[in-house]
C-alpha cells in the first residue's frame, strides 16, 4: 500500500465538489434513503431494488428541475443511486476492466493499478466521514465490522474483489483502504503465453506436474500474480476429482464442478469465534478431498498441510510470499517451526523435501509485468539440507527504450527427476536441453491444451 501522503497536486475540480451541487446531492441522498426498511431490503432482488431506487431518485430531481439541466439530472440519478447500493465514486472504477487495485489513501487520494503501473486518477471523497460510510457498508454487508474500537477490516465484495481498510486512529490521515481486484474469467495458458510470462516448455512441464498429481508450491512477492498462476494450474486437475480450498479471502476461480470452498473467519470484538486456516485445513481432511489448494500458506497451517502431502494427499497446491525458490523454503522451514517449535530443524527439512515436489517463483518486473522467473525442482536431502535444483530460470538482459523489460527463458539442461513419476501418468517432461525458450512459440507444440 502506498504511504499516506499524497504529494501531486490535487486533480482538477469536478462537479461533485462544487458546494451547491453538493449541498443538493446530500439533501436529495438523505431523503431518498430516510423512508427505507434496510432489514426489508436485503430480501428484495438487487436489479429490482436498483431499479425502485433509480425511480424514487428520478422523482426527487423532477422536484428540482429548475436547478438542474437534464445532463446533471442524469449524472445526480446515477450518483445517488452508487451512494445508496454501491460505492459512491468507486463504483466507476470498479467496472474499469483495467484496474486491478485500487489504493485510497485519505478522502482526496486515489491511486490505481493499471497494466502494472500505478497512477492517480481524479476520484475524491466529499470528506472522512463519506469514505469511512462506504468502508463500513462493504463490510457490513459480509457480517464484519469496522470502528475505531476495532480499526482494521478484511472484506470480500460480492464480485470477488478483496478489501482491505484501516482507519484512525491507526491510519494518521484518516483511513487507507485497498481493493484488489481479480478478472471475472481466469486467465488461460494462452494468455500467459502473449504477455510472455512463460515459455510453452514451461507451462508444459507444469501442466505434466499437476495432473501427475505432484505437490506444487508458488512462491512470490505481493501482486507478483501467484493467485492467477495457481488458477490457471487448477484448470489442469481433472474435473472428475473433489477439490478442497481454504482461503484467507476467497479470490480462487476454480472451473471444476466438484469444489468445496471454504474461508475463514476472524474472531469477534470479544475475542472468540475465530476459525484459522489450519482448523480448515484439519477439518478438509475429513472431507474426502481428492486434492487440498490452500490459498496461501502464512501460518500455522504451513505444519498441517506437510503433513497432509506426505499421508496420501497429493497433487496438493498453494501460494507463499518469498522472493526466489530458496527462500520460499526458508519460509516454510520458519511457519513449521513456529507450529511445532518442540520439532528439530533435520525433521522439519525432511518432511518439507518429502512433501513438496515443485516450486515456481514468480515476480513482478520493473516494467509491470509478470513472469515466471524460476521452476525449481525439490529432489531429497544431503545430509540436513534440502537438495534442490532449477529446471527453467528466466535471465534478464536489460531495458529497451520504452522500459520494457527484456530477457529470455532458459531450460537449464537437468533432466527432471519427477519424468518417471511423469511417464506413470502417460506424460511426457519437456527435453532436457540447456538453451534459450521463446515465450512466443506457438501453442501447437503444447499438450496442454
């Protein structure tokens, strides 16, 4: 999240910060909401329900008709009705296809993310208290809460969209909230190939991974893309097998019929009814899972979910934040043993060599983009340390004129070590040839179509 000083100089005024047309909008906003039985509301059909609204706006602005040409009546309807279902002057970039994250720092700070980049965008609350009423009815409407009793909130929208919000008094200029936003189609192995986040070879080999039913860990910093690299991996399990998912906040896109999805819960203003990820983690294994995806792994449940892989529960998948290959084990070493600190480190390394087969790590580059830039595998232990060894690395040469990135995919030349386990299920490993890939070989050579 970006620090809460905004120092670019303030976009240009629009209308809405105009005092009389504020003042009206206001006026007009309290008396279309002053007749409603929110509790009846919730039980009414959301397009009915716009459109009731849409009418009682509608007949409001016809009262001020002298005050108002027909195009600020239309735009007046529009707003009253975001005000009252949606999110105020959020509600048009959240129908931007191309924003994926929106970062508000204070009332008159917006920032978006688009293509990888972030830049401002003229969206202003009219104050505090507008911007903190919008982060309270998100949260509301998904049975959280957020006061200054209890300053910070996680959220789902009924899009799929995660929020985040802190407010005062921990957020000095008054609130801070985060949205991140997730397409409404996840994205194919084609798609990764034309923004050239992979070479077919790659996606190839993991493709091969995951119906093999290997253990496959993602690992990468934060909006590296690990989330839309762990749904385009799942669209390679079979549909015919029931997959368990656990999540902080569900932002999965998995297409298979047969799919348990479950979330969990933070305790309550007195501390009690919190459900962890490691109680849903111990709980799937009841559920006759055919394979466990764990969202992403930060806790506790990092022990659990070892131990799930290594007792019959294959082709397991899940995310973690590090920053290469190597690392991500270090993490995962640390979360075991912060579960199990009576275990000894040799313990902890076996059970992770013996349970994970596959890490990918992933990163956003200068330029914005995503890559896959290291396909590790995980082959036994050496004494107490974990062997381990790249299969694809991604080498960077430098910047073109326009700051784009520029590099090429390597296959490194070692024979993976899973080709047997591979050749089980009728697949095939790529080649083991060390040479340079092009991420823009065509799609006929894949088998993973």
């Amino acid at each position: 999240m970006l620090g809460a000083k905004c120092d670019l100089p303030t976009p240009t005024t629009t209308n809405d910060q105009q005092q009389p047309w504020h003042q009206l909008k206001v006026e007009l906003h309290e008396q279309l909401i002053s007749g409603m039985d929110f509790d009846v509301l919730r039980s009414v059909d959301p397009e009915r329900l716009r459109a009731e609204i849409r009418r009682g706006a509608e007949e409001l602005c016809s009262l001020h008709a002298d005050l108002l040409t027909r195009a600020e009546r239309n735009q007046l309807i529009e707003e009253l009705v975001d005000e009252t279902l949606g999110l105020g002057p959020l509600e048009t970039l959240m129908h931007d296809p191309t924003v994926s994250d929106i970062l508000i720092n204070g009332a008159k700070c917006v920032y978006v993310e688009r293509r990888g980049k972030l830049e401002r965008v003229p969206v202003q609350f009219r104050d505090l208290d507008h911007l903190i009423g919008i982060v309270q009815r998100i949260a509301g409407r998904v049975g959280r809460r957020i006061d200054e009793s209890s300053p910070m909130v996680d959220a789902r929208l009924p899009d799929g969209s995660r929020l985040n919000a802190v407010i005062k008094p921990l957020a000095l200029d008054g609130a801070l909230v985060s949205i991140r936003r997730f397409p409404s189609k996840p994205m194919t192995t084609g798609e990764l190939l034309q923004r050239r986040a992979a070479a077919p070879e790659m996606l190839d080999l993991l493709a091969a991974c995951a119906r093999a039913r290997l253990n496959i860990m993602i690992s990468g910093g934060t909006g590296s893309g690990k989330t839309t690299l762990l749904n385009v991996l799942s669209s390679f399990i079979s549909q015919n097998e029931r997959i368990a998912t656990i999540e902080d906040a569900a932002e999965l896109q998995l297409q298979q019929p047969h799919v348990a999805r479950m979330e969990t819960r933070p305790a309550n203003l007195e501390g009690n009814g919190a459900v962890t990820a490691r109680d849903l983690l111990r709980n799937a294994l009841r559920m006759r899972p055919d394979r466990i995806i764990v969202g992403e792994c930060r806790g506790a449940e990092a022990f659990d979910m070892l131990q799930a892989m290594n007792t019959g529960h294959e082709g397991g998948m899940t995310t973690i934040h590090a920053n290469e290959t190597r690392d991500a084990l270090s993490r995962l070493e640390m979360l075991v043993g912060m579960a199990a600190p009576e275990l000894p480190m040799w313990f902890i390394h076996r059970q992770i060599a013996s349970a994970i087969h596959i890490i990918v790590q992933v990163a956003r580059m200068s330029d914005g983009s995503r890559k896959i830039t290291q396909i590790s595998e995980i082959t036994g232990m050496n004494g107490n340390t974990i062997n381990m060894h790249d299969l694809f690395v991604f080498k960077q040469t430098g910047v073109d004129a326009q700051g784009q990135v520029v590099g090429q995919f390597h296959t490194t030349g070692i024979p993976p070590q899973c080709a047997e386990r591979l050749s089980r299920y009728g697949l095939q490993a790529p080649i083991a040839e060390q040479r340079p890939l092009d991420a823009a070989d065509r799609l006929q050579s894949l088998r993973i179509r």
